[in-house]
C-alpha cells in the first residue's frame, strides 16, 4: 500500500522548505534506518538529503542469491547502482561523502583496519565535506548514529563523531570558511530504528501468533550494548503506512539483504499493529520542542501533521 501525497507542503514559520539531513555510514544503512521516516516526510513535501560516508566497497555480499563472480568482481559499482536505486523509491537526493569503507573487523583479537579508510581518519578533518554539505543544504534536522555507532561498526563510530563536528563548525563562521555560510541546525537526533521495547515486543508478538519469532536470541545483543535504554527515545514518529516503501527500498540493496531473511519475517500488519513508529533521540535542542515528541520537526514546522489528500 503507498499512501496518498500530502495536500499541503508543511513550512517553517517564514516560509522556507523543511530540509532533513540523514547521514549514514554505507550505501543500505538509510533504507534500515528510519527509511519509513524518510517516506512520510517526502510526502509532507520536505526535501531529504542522503550523505553515504562510504561506498560499501569492503561490505560483504548478504544475499546467497549475489554471490557471483560477477558481483563479487564489481562491488562498488553494483552498491551504487543499489543506492540509486533505493533513492528513487524514497524520493530523496543523495550524495556520497567520498571516504573508503573500512570494513568490519572480526576475529580475537581483531586485525588492524586498512590503511586509507574512513574508521582511520581524523575526525576533525573528515569533517569538512559534511560540514560544506550542511551549509549548502541548510537542513533545520539531522541525523545520525549515537557515540557507539549504533552497534560497533568503526565506519558507524566515525559517522558519528563526524557528524557531531560537522554540526558544530557549521554554525561557526571561524571554521571552515572556505566551505561557505556558517548554518546553524535546530535538532540533532540519534537513530534508535532497534530498541530494546520494539524488539521485545515484536518478539512477543510473533511467538503469541506464530510461536516463533525472528528475534529470539536479540536479549544477548542488548546485553552487549548497554548503552541502548528505553529512556533515550525521546521520539516516536507515526509510519506505519510507509513500512512497505521501506522494505522496497531495502530490497532494491539486493547484495545486502536476503529477501528471505529475517529482516522480513515479521508481517507488515503485526509490524503497523504492535510498533507504528521509528524512534529517535533527541540530542541537540535548539529550537526548545518539548519531549516526548512524535515529530522530527516540532518546534520548527508551523503545522503539527496536515491530513492526506482525499
């Protein structure tokens, strides 16, 4: 089901477009991270911009279907054809911050990362494309990774930090000044897409309908990763009705996701019935919107949610 477009095109106060910012580490993460966010906002008429740090180059092939020579053989250029892809079903612009993948590291203990890659590099100076894109782009709302990544990958760490910094100099008119106008960003969030309540109520859900549930296992990752409370959600943004454009723009990352994995094993209706929202925490407050909230926006836009077309 594709939800009707918006009839009226929300606005800040004086006028100006609404501009969300998402920046992200690989070509995949914006279709796994908020992309039924992404969809509702594109229909309210906002314009959503895409950074990909890297290009994926040193991802894995996830899709038994992808392993062939052929795509093993050309990678970068089949992760880009899948962002283009995945861009034109969420409707947003796109641009590639131009930095390596770093890969992910495993093993114990873990080997070095390649030399040259993004996980590498000095935070402060891999901030300076970021920084020029937020003052040419001058989004109101960004967002990114928490301090952890949102699960330890070194490219998802150094997206992070990269986007703090960016932020910061961007409103500085002292920092980088060759990269233009300083522009100062009203909301910061961290993307919570997979939280602890989602999941367990996910899981809960399929065992009472089914008796099985995709998740089963997923309490040994939140033991892993502490840092991930329920109190940090600040922020739950209605999107149920964009579930499908987001599996669609998932599965256009065909290298990456097994359609038959379990990215999909829960049906959209339980999924819109059980958890309707994508979540975020609210880390920068310029703008004074109180929380809890269920807008990206509040405080910025001069309406709160104008109703579908007829």
């Amino acid at each position: 089901m594709t939800p009707p477009p918006y009839a009226v095109p929300r606005r800040t106060a004086d006028g100006d477009t609404l501009r969300l910012l998402h920046v992200h580490a690989h070509p995949d993460d914006e279709s796994s991270k908020g992309a039924a966010t992404t969809a509702r906002y594109v229909d309210e008429g906002v314009r959503v911009m895409v950074a990909t740090c890297t290009g994926g180059e040193r991802g894995s092939i996830l899709n038994p279907a992808m392993e062939r020579p052929d795509i093993e053989a050309n990678l970068p250029e089949v992760r880009r054809a899948e962002m283009a892809r995945a861009k034109e079903i969420l409707g947003v612009e796109q641009t590639w911050l131009g930095f390596m993948d770093s890969g992910l590291p495993e093993g114990d203990p873990l080997p070095p990362l390649p030399e040259g890659c993004f996980g590498l590099m000095d935070p402060e100076e891999a901030a300076g494309p970021l920084v020029r894109l937020i003052r040419e782009f001058r989004p109101q709302v960004v967002t990114t990774y928490d301090e952890f990544g949102g699960y330890p990958h070194p490219d998802h760490i150094m997206t992070h930090k990269i986007s703090m910094i960016a932020v910061a100099a961007a409103a500085d008119p002292e920092q980088w000044p060759e990269h233009g106008e300083p522009w100062e960003v009203g909301k910061v969030y961290y993307q919570l897409t997979f939280n602890p309540p989602r999941v367990a109520a996910m899981h809960t859900a399929m065992l009472e309908r089914t008796g099985a549930s995709p998740y089963e296992g997923w309490q040994e990752n939140w033991e892993k990763r502490p840092h991930v409370t329920p109190d940090r959600i600040t922020t739950h943004v209605e999107c149920a009705d964009y579930f499908e454009v987001r599996d669609r723009a998932l599965l256009a990352h065909a290298t990456q996701i097994d359609p038959n994995s379990r990215w999909f094993a829960v049906p959209l209706e339980v999924e819109r019935e059980v958890w309707p929202t994508e979540d975020y925490e609210l880390v920068l407050n310029r703008v004074g919107a109180p929380i809890p909230e269920t807008d990206l926006f509040a405080g910025i836009a001069i309406d709160v949610a104008p109703g579908p077309a007829a």
